[in-house]
C-alpha cells in the first residue's frame, strides 16, 4: 500500500476518502504549441483574457512558461504554463506533497470525449496526473463532467470509463479506493434546467456499475446541487431525482456561489450542510461538502459580453474559506472537496497564485486585494491545515484562522 508521511506528520492511505481534503484540478489550460488549432485554451478567448487570477510562475524555468503577450504593470512579461506539460503538473503535486495535501479529483469533460483531438488532450492530462501521483505519494480519482451533455449520448462517458478500466487505470497504486473499491466521480446530474433526466441518470449510474464489477467495483461520487434534498434553489424539482441520489455511496452537493460571506456561510450550515447530513446519515450515504476560497469571474463574463465585477466573492485573507472548514467540521465532515487546485477562470484557485497588483496587468484579481499582504503560496498553507483538521488536529477551529496573517496592508 502507498503511504506517505505529509507535512503534518500523518500517512496519506489510498484506501479511503476519510480524513481527506481532495481538490477538484481542472488541467484544461493549454498553450498555442499545444494543439493543432495554435489558440490558447482557458487563458484566452481570441485576444480577450478569460482568467481572472494568474499562477505564480516564479519557480517554473522559462521552458515551462508560455508567455501571453501581457505585460505587469512595472512592465514585466506575464506568463502562464500548460497542463500539457508533464513538468508542470509535477510541480502541482510537488506543491501538494509539501504542504501536506493528499490530492486531487481530475474533471474529465464529457463534451470533449467524442473528439480525438480533445480525447487525445484529456488523456495526455491524464497521463501527467497518474505519474505526478505515484512520483509525489498523493492520490488522484477521475470525475466526469457531465455539462453540456443529454441523455442521448451520456453512454460516451460509460463507454469512456470501460476503456480506462480496462487500461488497468484503477490500478494504479495512486489511484482513490472508498468502501473497498476505485472512486469516480460524476458532477452535473439533477441540476434545474439540464436536458439530463433521471431515467437516463440511472440507467448510466447502474451501467457504470455492472462495467466495473469485472475491474472490483466502483464507489460512485456525485457533484449535486446544492438544494438535491429540498429539490429548489439550483435543484430540479422532480421527486424522481431522489433515487439517483440514492444510488451514490458519496455526495458532494455543489456550493460554489451559494453563499458569498461569513454570515451565508454559516445560514448555509444550519439550513443545507447540517439537515443534508442527518438526511444521509440515515441512508448510509457519505457526505463530502465543497469548500471554496472566493469567487471571481470578471474576465470570463467579459469575453462572452457580460458585465460582472472582479472580486465578486471576497476571500477575506482566507476567513471566507476557513469558515467553511470550521462549519463543515463542526457538523460532521469527514472528507472535504476543495474547490478548486487551479481554477484561476472563476478566481476560486489554491494553488500559488500572483500576490501583489504590481505584479499582474490591470482587471485581474491578486491576493492582496481585501488588504492582506500574503505570500502566493497563502492558500495551499491554509489547505494544509484544512487537512490536518480532517485528520484530527481539531485544536485549530476555534481560531478566525490557524496561520498568523504575515501583515495587513491597511492596519
């Protein structure tokens, strides 16, 4: 069994989502050089930014820099990097190794899967994940997207899965286990105003596990909405849902959005988080919350034609997203979805991120931005402590936050 000792002291067992804080990683950003279009994929649409945060490059060598054209304000190059590159995504699950994460969920995209161009990229993702993983001792699972997609071609994903079991994916010694068999993940199903019906869910969810018998089973995850139990809010309202929900062995209702401050935050615990666990307690079903750092997504909406403001959600110097682990604790979590690793589109990253607005071109979001001065590396700390809570070190819930603020740029 692969165990490693992280930067808390404790070993990091594949065999259980217990005790984990697993980020979603999205691994769809690309370079020119990258594909035969020779567009920018995720950092760019056309010559308009569709990030709003940038990574910090600082400890990449130039090879693994692809330089956008952009300039900081003092002048300098801004560059970004590609999931494409094997050395980058390396340094991803260095970081993760280092501060004592365990590791991620890897977002699949349905819409992608029946394109060989896109299909050939996903797997090149894949690929770099599956080695960084065994490299680093950190633990990966694959989650398919389901957006974008309908009933009558949702058998591309389960067609998808069978070839990467067979592939001998799951037995990679990297590879999550829960309840004894390889986790997948599924987000996107019972979502208001989707084409998906339960039907069509069920009939995927239950083919998914009869392919995977052969292979040891599966343990199915699904990314839900946030109101699946009350059917409102981003829910569908039809009861029929329920029994897709019911067949899951984990949930990981969707809250990105949902709530945008302390005081939300913790309404969304006394009326979502804490009746959905007793709801699920009763089933036998896991529960695995979404924690999130901030929202952002000014550049994205920008390049589609909409208005909407840069540092939408606050991350308060990282309160916002320890709340979160406080309430997710407190009632009950046992295992925590990060949203996200690298997510820079909609500014919720956590991985090392451009600190200081000198340092990054007009209209992008940096961390000093609700007057903090953090270093870049601000939220993979506070990642690390998220896990050692899950891992027992309960003494750090009841600070505001369990690092020291390096400095307040307006005391």
């Amino acid at each position: 069994m692969l165990t490693t000792t992280s930067a808390y002291g404790q070993e990091l067992n594949p065999s259980t989502l217990t005790g984990k804080l697993i980020f979603g990683y999205q691994g769809w950003f690309e370079c020119p050089g990258d594909n035969p279009q020779h567009i920018w994929i995720h950092w760019f649409s056309g010559s308009q930014p569709t990030v709003d945060m940038l990574p910090d490059v600082t400890e990449l060598p130039l090879s693994e820099r692809c330089n956008t054209g952009l300039q900081a304000v003092d002048g300098r190059p801004i560059a970004v990097y590609s999931a494409e590159s094997q050395a980058v995504v390396e340094r991803h699950f260095e970081w993760m190794r280092q501060y004592g994460l365990d590791g991620i969920a890897l977002q699949r995209f349905g819409t992608t899967l029946s394109d060989p161009v896109f299909h050939a990229e996903l797997d090149r993702v894949l690929s770099n994940v599956r080695a960084a993983a065994e490299a680093n001792g950190r633990v990966f699972f694959l989650e398919y997207d389901l957006s974008g997609l309908s009933s009558s071609n949702l058998n591309i994903v389960s067609q998808d899965w069978r070839q990467l079991e067979q592939s001998g994916l799951t037995r990679s010694p990297a590879y999550l286990q829960h309840r004894g068999h390889p986790v997948l993940g599924l987000y996107g199903l019972g979502f208001n105003g989707r084409p998906i019906t339960p039907e069509a869910a069920l009939d995927l969810l239950h083919t998914l596990q009869a392919d995977s018998a052969a292979f040891g089973g599966v343990t199915l995850m699904g990314g839900v909405p946030g109101g699946w139990r009350t059917r409102d809010g981003d829910a569908s309202p039809d009861p029929a849902w329920d029994e897709v929900y019911r067949t899951f062995a984990v949930l990981s209702p969707w809250t990105v959005g949902r709530y945008t401050d302390l005081a939300s935050a913790d309404r969304w615990r006394e009326q979502r988080l804490e009746p959905d666990m007793v709801v699920l307690r009763r089933l036998g079903i896991d529960y695995m919350p979404v924690v999130f750092p901030g929202f952002s997504w000014h550049n994205l909406q920008a390049a589609r034609g909409v208005s909407a403001p840069l540092n939408q959600i606050p991350r308060r110097c990282g309160t916002f997203y320890w709340r979160q682990v406080q309430n997710a604790v407190a009632a009950g979590a046992t295992t925590i979805f990060g949203a996200m690793f690298d997510e820079v589109d909609e500014g919720t990253a956590m991985f090392k991120l451009v600190a200081k607005p000198g340092d990054a071109p007009p209209n992008f979001l940096t961390l000093d931005a609700d007057g903090c001065e953090l270093p870049s590396d601000w939220y993979l700390r506070l990642a690390g402590a998220a896990t050692a809570v899950l891992r027992g070190n309960k003494d750090l819930l009841s600070t505001t936050l369990p690092l020291p603020l390096p400095g307040r740029l307006n005391p």
